[in-house]
C-alpha cells in the first residue's frame, strides 16, 4: 500500500566535478558546468510545491560549487532538511559558512588504515577526514562517518568504530556498495558477510538499513515486480539544470528544466517514463541505495518494515524527527 504519493527527496547534483577519484564511482571522470543560483532558487520553490522535503546537495564533490553555503541557507529558508556528503578535502577550509546549514553532514571514511583509504579514493584524503571531524566538533556540528563497505574493507569496520565513531560520539553510516552501468565494485558480499553486517548493524552508534541486505538476499530489484520506486519518490537534477529520469545512475533521458521543475515534474511525458521505474532492463537486479532508501519509506512491504527500526534509530539520533513533527 503506498503511503505518500509525491516525492519526497531531490538528489541535487551541484556538479560533476570531484577532486577525487574513487575506484568504485565514475563520475568524476565527466565534463560538468557547476550549478546556477537562479535556477536553485526557482528549482527550491517549485520542490516545495511538489512535496519534497529533503535536499542533498551532491556531485561529484559538492564542496567544489563556492555557492554551496547559499544553496544551503536558501534550501533552510524554505523548511527544507539537508544532507551533504564530503570527501572533507576541503570541509575544514569551508566549515565554518557551511556551520549550522547542514542537517545530515557525512564524512566518507572506508578504513581505518590511511593508506587503505587513500588507495581507494584516489587521493590522500585519510588525514582531511580526521580534520574535518576535529575542525566540525569544535564548531559544534554532529557528522556522521559514511562507511562504503566492500569484500575488500569488510575487516575494517570494527577499527574504525572503535577508535574513530564511537570516541567521537559519532554515528556510523554503513553502505554496501552497488555496481552500476558497467562500474565493477568487486565480489559480491557473501551470506556469511551480510550475516555479519547485519549483526553490526544493531549496535548503538551505527546505523544500517537492514532492507538493503534483505534486497541483497533477494537478488536486488526484479522488474517482474519491482520495488524500486526511484522516479516517484525521488528528483534528480543535474549540473546543467536538467531532469534526469528515472535515476542518475541508470537515467536514459534528461529534460530541460527551464525555470518550469513544477509543470515539467507533473507533464504526461515524463510521468509516461517515470511509469517504467523499477520495469527498465537495466533495473534487473538493481540495489542501488540511494533510491531503494525512499524507495522503501513511501509503501508497505517487507523492505518498509525491515527499513523502519534503523530509520527511527538515525533520525532520533539526529534529531530530525522533531523538524519533521514541526512542518
């Protein structure tokens, strides 16, 4: 049964661009303009008309757009929830404009080993993370450790929450990796290994959402009957202010957004095509996170039940439940 029928999420993407170079993402490999003040503040608007209420800011690596502190405030300004993902190269040089405009701030850190960290992004960035966590408390924010987790890095977990999360009193985001358009991850997680994610999962300090080892389980999304509800539940918008359907990762169709987000969104072209979310053939075996997490927010299923206690879990540790209760 679904339970919210407009979206709910804009994956906002201030530019292609990234000072990194992860082994298992390829976007920074792309020509990409950086995104226009006014068409964020027309764009903001026209979300707010289509129900979203939350707005992550990303790239790329979203600390390269100088603007970023504005599109935060503005996005505040309109009762908007904001999440931000860094790399933290540059969080310790603009921490203090982006202060207080970020509700859901991650430091990616995928071990607790600098040269095992740095091989993977690309870039000796291990030593900015552990900045931007020093440099972030002081100023009073409350950052999460966003964890990509690999065959490769699996052993890492327990190091990293006991001597960087769990001394910093700070939340550990576990993310299993997905692979997506050709863009090879590795070996799939073991039943053993999920097995393990599942019990770290429950401890206090760590969030993971337990629906996506249960889609791991199942073979990911089926377009037999998908589950995936990535169009209907979530905007992505491009550097060159475009509408890109059904997702980034697998979109096959952008459109011009052209000051009209709110009349584009609604018109019969592209309800026509976010129709077929879940039902492409790209989308068999889907588990891309970043649209399985609404995905599973907005309907009744097995995945809303399994995703509900760790939700609870990181909202109330973010308090993000109460500005929901007071919108």
């Amino acid at each position: 049964m679904r339970l919210v029928h407009h979206p709910v999420l804009c994956n906002y993407y201030v530019t292609y661009r990234c000072n990194a170079k992860c082994s298992f993402c390829d976007i920074w490999e792309k020509p990409s303009p950086y995104i226009q003040l006014a068409d964020v503040e027309q764009n903001l608007r026209d979300l707010k008309k289509l129900g979203v209420s939350v707005i992550d800011f990303t790239g790329g690596e979203p600390l390269l757009h100088r603007q970023l502190p504005e599109f935060l405030a503005l996005a505040h300004e309109l009762g908007f929830i904001t999440t931000v993902t860094t790399n933290g190269l540059l969080y310790p040089k603009f921490a203090e404009r982006l202060r207080g405009k970020v509700d859901m701030l991650h430091f990616s850190l995928d071990s607790s080993e600098k040269e095992q960290h740095d091989r993977g992004r690309g870039v000796a960035c291990y030593d900015f993370v552990l900045e931007s966590i020093r440099v972030a408390k002081e100023l009073g924010e409350r950052p999460d450790i966003l964890f990509t987790v690999f065959r490769q890095n699996l052993d890492q977990l327990e190091a990293v929450y006991r001597d960087i999360t769990r001394p910093n009193g700070l939340m550990l985001i576990i993310n299993p990796a997905f692979e997506y358009n050709g863009v090879e991850t590795g070996e799939q997680l073991t039943e053993q290994e999920l097995d393990y994610l599942s019990a770290f999962g429950k401890r206090p300090g760590v969030y993971l959402n337990e629906a996506f080892i249960q889609l791991r389980r199942d073979g990911g999304n089926h377009v037999a009957a998908p589950v995936c509800r990535a169009a209907s539940t979530t905007l992505v918008i491009s550097p060159n202010n475009e509408l890109v359907l059904p997702c980034y990762h697998l979109g096959t169709k952008t459109f011009p957004i052209e000051g009209r987000l709110h009349e584009l969104y609604r018109s019969e072209p592209v309800q026509q095509l976010a129709a077929l979310e879940g039902r492409l053939p790209q989308c068999e075996g889907c588990t891309i996170n970043c649209y399985m997490q609404p995905s599973f927010a907005v309907e009744t299923s097995k995945y809303f039940w399994q995703a509900l206690p760790s939700t609870l879990k990181y909202n109330w540790y973010k308090g993000t439940w109460k500005r929901m209760l007071a919108r």
